[in-house]
C-alpha cells in the first residue's frame, strides 16, 4: 500500500471503527443518489453512512482485529458506523430496507461482537434503551409499592385490633 491516497483513506476507515459502538454493512447497489441522502438522513446524527471501498475496509478491520466482515466485502459496499444507540439505527436500516429492498443488509459487528442480518433485525426489534430504562424504573417502583404495603400492613391490622379490642370493651362496660 504504497499510495498515499489510499493509506490516508485506511486511517480514516480505522478512526470511524474506532470512534463507533456498532458498524453495519450493507449493498447499496440499485440505489439512488437520492435515496442515499434519505438513508443517511433516517440514521439521524448518532450514525455515519459511508460508502466504502472494500480492499481498504478489509485492510482497516484487519488492522484493528475486527473479523466481523470477513467474506462480506464484495460488491457495492457502504458501512453505517453507529455512535449512539443501536437499536436506533438498526430500527432505520430495517425500515428502510422494508420501503427499498435493494438495501440489503449483510451483517455487522457490534462491542466486537460478529452480528448476522437476522440479528440485526433482532435489534432492530429491540426496544429503544430509553422505553427498557423506563420499563425497569416501573418495574422497580412496583416492587417497592408492595414492599411499603407489605410492611405497613401489620401495623393497620394492630390499629384495627386494639380498636375492635377497645369497642369490646366499652361494649362489656356498658
């Protein structure tokens, strides 16, 4: 790799898999320019789409030790390098997928995790990381609301004890 261009062009493909949680590789072949544009813009800012060239993507995950694409890297090739939330950008790749089926997706990695297309669409399934934090704090919530009634629930029957207790009395006195 005596080119300079394309050693540059292994540096930046190193600092998008270093700098991403996620990657996911995809054949954009069949798309427009256009659709493209729709594409990066449904991934939204935690995700980069970059169309890629595949020699040099081979050499870059090499490098960083990612095998995640091994075997995958042919034809039109273009990789979302995921930021933020996965799921997120797996829920827009998918849907996108759904509405122009030339998006193909081809698998990925994730924490360097190898990923299949299937399991991609298993995240894509996933609820957002917000919507399962929310579930857990009800969830918690709950636990803790029958706790406090659990406790509390001797002390009432005391109180209705000494009461009933008490009216007896008066009952017996009168």
């Amino acid at each position: 790799m005596a080119n300079p261009e394309k050693a540059a062009a292994v540096a930046e493909l190193k600092e998008l898999f270093s700098n991403s949680d996620a990657a996911v590789l995809t054949e954009y072949r069949g798309l427009t320019v256009a659709q493209l544009k729709e594409l990066r813009r449904a991934l939204g800012e935690n995700a980069e789409y970059a169309v890629v060239k595949n020699t040099l993507t081979a050499i870059a995950a090499k490098e960083l030790g990612i095998d995640a694409f091994d075997g995958q890297l042919a034809g039109p090739s273009a990789i979302a390098f995921i930021s933020g939330d996965p799921v997120e950008a797996a829920k827009s790749l998918r849907d996108f997928a759904k509405a122009n089926p030339q998006l193909v997706l081809k698998g990925g990695y994730l924490e360097g995790k190898a990923l299949s297309d299937a399991e991609i669409k298993q995240l894509a399934d996933l609820e957002s990381r917000e919507v399962l934090l929310a579930k857990v704090a009800g969830a918690a919530k709950a636990s803790l609301s029958q706790a406090a009634a659990l406790f509390q629930a001797p002390l009432s029957k005391t109180v209705r004890t000494a009461e009933a207790l008490r009216a007896k009395v008066e009952e017996q006195d009168a």
